[in-house]
C-alpha cells in the first residue's frame, strides 16, 4: 500500500510546498524548481513502473 502512494504523498507535499514558495516568492530559485521537477518525474516513472508490473500480474 506505501509502495503505490509514497510518490503521491511526495507530490502533494510539494505541491502544498509550491504554494507557500509562491506566497514567499522562492518560486525563482534553481532549488525549488529541481525539488518540483524531481517529484513530478518520480510520480510519473513510479506510475509506469506500477502499471507494467500490474499488467503483467493481472
């Protein structure tokens, strides 16, 4: 069950993290958009990886 949500948990935490860089204006720093990215892209591999292994157990 952690397995499949972990990487959400992540992207909404940086999603709440996004909105209080905009209130504080850190949305510019080089930091802050790596974090974003990064968890965007590990939601994403981590649905793809999830999907296979599924179809190929199903």
């Amino acid at each position: 069950m952690y397995a499949m949500s972990g990487p959400y948990v992540l992207l909404a935490a940086i999603a709440v993290a996004l909105l209080v860089a905009v209130n504080r204006d850190l949305i510019s720093t080089f930091q802050f958009r790596l974090m974003m990215i990064g968890a965007g892209v590990l939601a994403l591999v981590w649905t793809i990886f999830l999907g296979a292994v599924w179809q190929e157990y199903r």
